[in-house]
C-alpha cells in the first residue's frame, strides 16, 4: 500500500439527473467520493461537482475504485431525507461485479456480519461475535472461462460490504486489491459498478430509479 499514487481520471463527472434537490452522478473508478486525509487526496467527486452545485451535501459514498451511480442532495432537507431512506433501506440499490472462479448456484444470501479489522485498515472483516448485521443477495449473470459476473443487491450498507462478502464465498471481486489474490488482484480496476439506485425524490415522494452504464 506504501506504493500508492492516487491519479483519478480527470474527465468531467457524468450527470446523469439533477434539479433543485438533488444531483445524480456517475462516478468514475479511481477518483475518491470525498476529500483524503492528506493534500495530495484532496480532488474528488464532490468538490468538481461544487463549481456547478455550490450548495452540493454528501448522502452516501462510493470506495474510490468503485464506478457508478450515487446521489447528493443540495438542500438540507433533501439531505436528511435521503439519509433516513438509506438508514432505512428505503433506497434500492443493484451493482455488476466480476468474480474469480466459477460461483454456484445461481443465486444466493450472504449473511455474515462484518466490522473493522483494526490491525489492518481500511480492511473489513467478518466477526459472528462484535460485527455489524450486513447481509447481500448475489445473482450469477453468466459464467465465462475462469469468472463470473454477478448482479449484487446490498440490504445493509456497510464498507467494504460486497467485497468481503464475495471474498467470503470464495470468488473474491476481480481488481480488489484489499480482498483478492495473485492473479485475480492484477486486474487494472476493481470490478464493481453501481449500476442502479431506487429512491423517493425528497420533495415530491415519486419512485425514481437511476442507472449507469457498466464500463466492463
């Protein structure tokens, strides 16, 4: 980890959906959701979106090798609104993910509780007896040589959540440089889209859903 360069992408972000509320983007992997610990880790999704939406707040993050779908609101009410929908798990939420090896069968509930592993941060680990209730549906999409690509619904929110819970199963995330392995690890990103969100619009109450294009 000591060998660390963060160099995230320097296209512009993709908005995918904004009005007075809210702003939906789509993050690029590579590029942090919120500022680092540190000057050089201060670029990230949030302050390139501040030049358009001044008033932009934080709802929910993505890991920084993470692509994909992710709302900020721009008031504080629609901030505390979408706070409490994730707290609740109103929200819905789906992503893509390249396995290693061959995952059966089909579909499947991970249901491993999970907490810090404190020797060894930011990495997160299953623990039956001080973890935090976090449970995960898997989908098998298909299954080409060596891999598997699978569509994952978290019903809990915790970090580093589908990448430990995949770990767990044997088929850890291709690219994961924390959870993965030799070969598996080498990939040039970790293979994990947000590709849809499910959400109340905080003003009027409305179902929404917004998607983003899977780059792999």
């Amino acid at each position: 980890m000591d060998s660390f360069v963060y160099a995230p992408p320097q296209t512009p972000p993709v908005i995918l959906h904004d009005d007075e509320h809210i702003v939906i983007v789509d993050k690029p992997a590579g590029l942090l959701s919120v500022p680092g610990r540190g000057p050089e880790l201060t670029d990230c999704l949030i302050d390139r979106l501040r030049g358009e939406f001044v008033n932009i707040l934080l709802v929910h993050r993505l890991d920084m090798d993470t692509s994909g779908v992710m709302v900020f609101a721009l008031t504080k009410a629609a901030q505390g609104n979408l706070s409490q929908q994730f707290e609740q798990r109103v929200t819905g939420k789906n992503y893509l993910a390249r396995l290693q090896g061959h995952l059966t069968p089909d579909k499947g509930r991970v249901d491993l509780p999970l907490i810090v592993d404190w020797p060894n941060r930011p990495r997160q680990h299953v623990n039956h007896e001080t973890g935090k209730p976090a449970v995960t549906d898997w989908r098998v999409l298909k299954r080409p040589e060596g891999e598997t690509r699978v569509r994952l619904s978290p019903l809990t929110g915790r970090t580093h959540q589908l990448r430990v819970h995949m770990a767990a199963l044997g088929h850890p995330i291709l690219g994961d440089p924390l959870y993965a392995e030799g070969e598996a690890a080498s990939h040039p990103r970790l293979m994990l889209h947000a590709e849809s969100l499910r959400l109340r619009h905080p003003e009027t109450g409305v179902t929404m859903t917004f998607s983003a294009p899977c780059p792999f």
